[in-house]
C-alpha cells in the first residue's frame, strides 16, 4: 500500500492536515473482548473489496486519536511537512457475526483519516454533539464514492458518508422500536384520593407524550430518565405513569 496504514478499508487518504487529533481518548468498559484481543483486535468494518454503498453501523463503545502507522512496519507516518498524520479508530458493537472468528463479539473497527476526518466532523456537527462523536453515540458509516489519487502510484480514495445519533435519542429510538413495549397496554387515567375525575391526561402532557412515556417505562427506563429524554418535568412523568397504573409508580 506504499507506506500506508491498510486499516479501514486498504484506501490511501491524502489531505486533512488542518485536523488536530483530539488529546484525550474516551473508551467504554465493555470494549474488546477477550476472544478479539487473542485473535489480533477488532476486525476492519470495511474490506478493500466491498463495493461502493456498504455500510456499518452500530453503538459506538470506544474511540480514540492517534497516529498512522506504516502497514508493514509499523513506523508512524508523516506529512512532508513533518507533521504527524492522523487518525481516529472507533469500536463500534455491531450484530455482524464471522464463523471463522470463535466468540465473535460484533466489534468492528471503522478507522477515519485524511478527508475522511472532516466528514466525521461534519456529520457530528449536523448531529449536535461537536466535532467528534462519543462513546455511546450510534454511528453509521457508509462507503459513499471514490476520489482519484492526487500522487500518482497510489490508490483512489475511498470517501465515506457517516451518520452520528447522539446516546439520547439513540437510546430513545430503541425504546421506541421495542416490540414489547409498543405491545404494552395502559388502563385509562382514573381520579384519585377522592378528585373529581378530569377529562384529559396531567398538564402538560399529550398523549403522544403518555404513551412515549408507557412505552419507556415499559422498556425499562425510570421516570428520571424518561423526563431527560422528553425534556420533561420529573413530576409530569411520575404523574402519568401513576394515573396510568393506577398505583404509585416505583422509581
């Protein structure tokens, strides 16, 4: 690959020397498994032969800045201006399983560099979480074209297109998606310690709001949670699960 780091897909990315990698490193507990660090690491989500329109996706559980290193090697690369070339490695959990990998825990690894970097960047601003994703962040990646070579004797470029949904919503999306919780039935709100009973549901609140609220709940979510991920008060929450349960909820 003429000195070039194979990982993330065999592509040669040239460009992106205004990025700065970041100083800290953010990483999950639940990262590599065993059985991935005895067999090498997390396997490349991409394959130098995957055709244009592949995609991965999953929750990211580590990512981390470094330096690119020669595939053969290993000696850190750099730019004719001596500059150190980056790179940024993110772990994704996938549901991606290989037979020939005993214990396959789904963990691929998506590496980003040259001008691949600003398109991270730019998918993490459109999703409001700054310019790099975090850990418990969803993360899709998707190998969109290539871009001819600019130093002749390497590869075209492999350009890929990503979409972050930042842990909130992430996680609200599945909770929405949950069979069991859209399956989960409400008896109707009924007046209580002696109130006249009120047509509606508690101020404030739609029943769009109630049954989002019952599904959470239903997917294991407690009402302070359930209240950062709508934006709501506590009390809202706890009130409608109440009325809808016709008991005290157990938070």
């Amino acid at each position: 690959m003429y000195g070039t780091n194979n990982y993330g897909g065999g592509f040669t990315q040239q460009g992106g020397a205004s990025y700065r990698p970041q100083q800290t490193q953010q990483q999950s507990a639940e990262s590599l498994s065993l059985d991935d660090v005895m067999q090498g690491g997390a396997p490349s989500a991409f394959s130098k032969d995957d055709p244009i329109g592949t995609s991965v996706e999953g929750e990211i559980v580590e990512i981390r800045a470094e330096q690119q290193t020669d595939f053969t090697t290993g000696e850190p690369l750099y730019y004719p201006n001596g500059k150190a070339k980056p790179q940024v490695v993110i772990h994704l959990q996938t549901t991606l399983q290989d037979p020939d990998r005993v214990g396959d825990s789904g963990i691929r690894g998506v590496y980003v560099k040259g001008y691949n970097i600003g398109q991270l960047r730019l998918a993490c601003r459109q999703a409001g979480v700054g310019d790099h994703p975090n850990v418990g962040d969803h993360l899709k990646a998707t190998f969109a074209r290539t871009q001819p070579a600019k130093t002749r004797g390497y590869n075209d470029a492999k350009i890929y297109d990503y979409v972050v949904t930042p842990k909130k919503q992430s996680d609200l999306n599945a909770a929405m998606n949950d069979p069991q919780a859209v399956q989960q039935q409400y008896a109707p709100q009924q007046p209580a310690y002696g109130q006249p009973a009120t047509i509606g549901q508690p101020t404030g609140l739609t029943a769009s709001d109630r049954q989002t609220i019952s599904q959470l709940a239903a997917a294991g979510k407690n009402a302070q949670e359930i209240a950062g991920l709508l934006g709501k008060p506590v009390e809202q929450v706890i009130n409608a699960l109440g009325a809808g349960s016709k008991r005290e909820p157990e938070f």
